[in-house]
C-alpha cells in the first residue's frame, strides 16, 4: 500500500467516479483503475461495488476510507510542519492583560514587510508560563505583566494601565464615579479567571467586602458580556474596556485598592536571541501604536 494508491482510493471514494477521480489528480482513467486493482490484490478485498452505472463502496471499502482520510491529513499536517520548520519564524506569546487591538496593528504593519517570515502569535492565561517559554526558547517574545529579574532575559517596560470596576449602565454602580468595599457589599463580582495571579491580586481587594456573590467565566469576552447583561461587576484594564465605554455599552469606575496592583506591561525576550532584530521590530510596531494612542498615556 503506498501514497498514490490511497489518494486514488479516497478521490474515487469522495466522486465516486473513476473519470472525475482521473481529472481531479489529472492522471488517466487506467492508471487509477490500475492503483485500485492493486490496492484491492494487496489487501485480498473488493473495495468497490458497481451495479449499473452506480459505483458503491462495500463494507471493507467503507472502513478503508475512514483510515484512508487520516492517513492523507497527517501526510499533509506533517509536510506543512516540515516546511514551516524550514521557514525563518517569530513565535509571539501574549497574557490577557495586553491589548488584541495592539496586538492587531502591530501585525498589520510587521507582515507586509517580513512577509518571508512565518509568524505565531497565542494568548496565554499564565504570565509565569509565558516567561518559561521565553526561558527555554521555544517563545521569541512575550507580552506581560508579571515582572520579572532573570539575568538572561531582555525586559523593557511598555506602558502602564489601570485597572477599573465595570459595569452595565442599568447596574446599581452605575452613577458613581468612585466606590468603595462598602458600596461592593451584596454585589456580585464576575471572575475571569481565579487561578491567575493577576486575579489573585484583584482578589485581595475585595477581601472584608461583606456578602459579596461570585462566580467564574474562563472567557474574557463572555465575562463581558455577562456584566453588559447586568449579571454583576468585574475589573478589567481600561484598554480592554475602551470600546464598550465609548460605544455606551458599560460604565467603568474607579476603586482605589486596584491601584495597589502592577499596572506595568512588559516585552520580554531571551537576551542574544538570534532572532533579536525581528523582535526589536515587532517590539517597535506595538510602541508605534501605542504612543500614538492617548487611552495608554496613564
């Protein structure tokens, strides 16, 4: 059993048509009658059934195929992973606490000139997960906003934000511009995600506040959401809430103990990467964006 003769199998399997399977793998006719005949005088089975002009897969061509498909989307994921290991690239990590929009603009304007340059880009809950990637080199570049001091490590400050309650216009909250562990009690408070130490931080904030309700979404957009719904309170960066503000959508207000929270974002790189120069520049894209943009200018 070899490559050719399966992709023959599974065309004809997918047109079921020996012409059209021909044309699709632009091969003739016999050559792919050959391919089957052989696959079915190796695997001591019929794989095909006519009856008139009707082509039908029998039991053991049927079980065939389900194989047959797995075998040619690892052929194909592992070409592709060949070629990207083949490929100059920058691996780029971000934690929820940067912006996607940042993120967004930088990308537009890096891809166009490094379009030779295979780029990833994911977003991770741990910051602390984040660094050890970094670390070990398997991430280039990865934006957080845990600090850290490692000797081998390149950390240069991006901005400052704050940090805000938020939420719906309907809410109780709603008219105050600032609010205290007294005006939080009764509430009920949207987590995001409670295992990370940036929530763990928001946590102590409201550590005393009286019969304060809570519950957990793994989901920074549906968390949103739910507070847009008026299903209670959350904190977040004001760079993540700008557009719902602007557009009316939440009301964001202020609570002093937040600002005891880091408000630091950090680039962090392994210091003599080879890839330094591509990170300087992607570095520089998001600083472009960012200094242009006054909702960073805390």
């Amino acid at each position: 059993m070899n490559y050719d003769q399966l992709y023959a199998f599974y065309y004809v399997s997918k047109v079921m048509n020996f012409t059209k399977a021909s044309e699709i793998l632009n091969l003739t006719q016999p050559a792919i009658t050959t391919r089957i005949r052989n696959l079915e005088d190796e695997l001591s089975c019929q794989l095909f059934d006519k009856q008139g002009k009707r082509l039908n897969l029998t039991k053991e061509g049927k079980i065939l195929l389900e194989y047959a498909k797995k075998i040619i989307f690892y052929a194909g994921e592992a070409k592709e992973a060949l070629s990207i290991a083949n490929q100059p690239q920058l691996t780029i990590g971000f934690s929820p606490a940067f912006s996607n929009k940042v993120i967004t603009k930088a990308v537009k304007e890096f891809v166009p000139n490094h379009e030779y340059i295979y780029l990833k880009i994911i977003e991770q809950h741990d910051s602390l997960d984040l660094l050890e990637q970094v670390k070990n080199q398997t991430l280039d570049l990865a934006f957080v906003r845990t600090p850290t001091f490692d000797p081998n490590l390149t950390v240069d400050n991006v901005f400052k934000d704050k940090i805000y309650i938020f939420v719906s216009p309907d809410h109780p909250l709603s008219t105050k511009k600032i609010v205290t562990k007294e005006d939080l009690e009764g509430q009920t408070m949207v987590h995001y995600s409670r295992s990370m130490g940036y929530w763990k931080r928001v946590e102590e904030t409201v550590v005393g506040v009286k019969d304060l309700k809570k519950f957990e979404v793994r989901n920074m957009e549906l968390m949103k959401k739910f507070v847009k719904e008026g299903l209670g309170f959350s904190i977040l960066p004001y760079f993540t809430l700008h557009e719902e503000e602007q557009k009316g959508e939440i009301v964001v207000i202020e609570y002093e103990p937040l600002n005891e929270i880091p408000r630091d974002i950090v680039s962090v790189y392994y210091t003599g990467s080879a890839r330094t120069d591509l990170i300087k520049t992607f570095i520089s894209c998001c600083m472009k964006h960012i200094e242009s943009d006054p909702i960073y200018s805390f």
